[in-house]
C-alpha cells in the first residue's frame, strides 16, 4: 500500500487548547481538504505560537514549482531524506483536524472510511512545513507525516498519520518529541462522493447506511 489517502476534514469551529491564547482565524468548514488546498497550521514564528495558512504539498524554498509536491513524510525516514530534513528539524507544525478519510480496496472497488479520535473533537497531525518564493510573495507549504497503521485499523490501510497529543504539543513543536501515548481510533464507511475534489459539505463524514442498520 502506499502512504496514507490525501484527504481530511476541518470545520473550524473548535480549536485545542494550546491556541487560546492567540488568534484564533475564522474559516469556512471544509470536509474534503485535498492536496494544494490551503488550511490552517499551527507552529512557531520565532519563539511565538501561530496559525497560518499554509498549501497542502511540501516545496522546499531551494525547488521549483510542481504538481507532485508530497503530501506525506515516513517518519521513520524523515530525518535521512534530504527533502524533509531540515524543515523537520526547524520547521515542525501541527495540522488541526476533526478526522482523515482513507479508502479500503474490496472486491466491489475502493471504499471511503473516515477516521477520528474517540472521545476528541479536533486532533492534532504532525508536520512539517517550508517557504517558497520571495519574501512579498511567500508560499507557506506543509506535508503530512504518517506512521505504520494501529492494529484496529491496519485492515482499512497500512498507514495513517502521526497523531500529536494536546500535552504534547510543545514537546513536538520545540523538540521533535513524537507521541508516546496510545490512542483510539473511531473509523466508520462514508459515501463515494468524497472520491470528488469537488465535494463538499458535512454529509461526507456520516456514517453509510449498511445492511445491519
């Protein structure tokens, strides 16, 4: 299997903790974020919290521009690839979210599952993050970074994304501390529609009908 599918939802109306005491953007919910869609990202500028918005695929400020930036980094790798390298050593960030959608191959095709943490409204995936361009006009990028799948759900794909807890956040963003805490994975089957760049609204995150409904 490759790395984890290219899609994930925010609505924006609750932010963790750890951003309380800054400005927090208004945004419109987007429930089917895609690769080179902007949202929002947390980190440090300097020794100050933020959130920016950032494009989805990173681009190293020394690359040209493309199509084929990558959305996900192995962590297991990240710290030997010279593409995420330094910026996973200076440039950690948080990506907010309320859940990611990965799709699970069966004898009927390709079906969509969405994933959340139980007991969670909004989860924080690791990242890390570059500038491209000139200073008045800076493109702001991130990727993804993903791990090998918890065993509840290595029957729906093999990876998933490095889920930072709330406490800590800081230990991630200032030392590249990964998460050692154990978590839950709730994951249900939502419709095909999301399979569009185009599709949008909260209808993509319920839960499909089954048979045993």
């Amino acid at each position: 299997m490759n790395d984890m599918c290219g899609r994930f939802a925010f609505q924006g109306d609750q932010w963790p903790e750890l951003t309380a005491e800054i400005e927090q953007p208004v945004i419109e919910p987007n429930y089917n974020i895609c690769p080179q869609n902007k949202t929002p990202v947390i980190h440090y500028d300097s020794d100050n919290l933020a959130i920016t918005s950032m494009q989805w695929g990173l681009r190293p400020s020394w690359s040209k521009e493309s199509t084929m930036e990558p959305i996900n980094a192995r962590v297991e790798t990240i710290d030997s690839k010279p593409l995420f390298r330094e910026a996973y050593r200076q440039r950690r960030c948080l990506v907010p979210a309320n859940g990611w959608y990965e799709w699970k191959t069966t004898p009927r095709g390709k079906v969509p599952f969405y994933h959340s943490v139980a007991n969670q409204d909004v989860l924080l995936m690791a990242g890390i993050y570059e500038h491209w361009g000139q200073v008045e006009q800076t493109l702001n990028t991130f990727t993804i970074l993903t791990q090998e799948s918890i065993p509840e759900i290595q029957h729906i794909h093999n990876r998933m994304p490095v889920i930072i807890d709330e406490m800590e956040a800081d230990s991630w963003l200032k030392d590249a501390q990964q998460p050692s805490s154990g978590i839950t994975i709730e994951v249900h089957p939502v419709d095909r529609e999301v399979n569009k760049t185009t599709a949008k609204g909260p209808q993509l995150i319920r839960p499909l009908r089954t048979l045993f409904d």
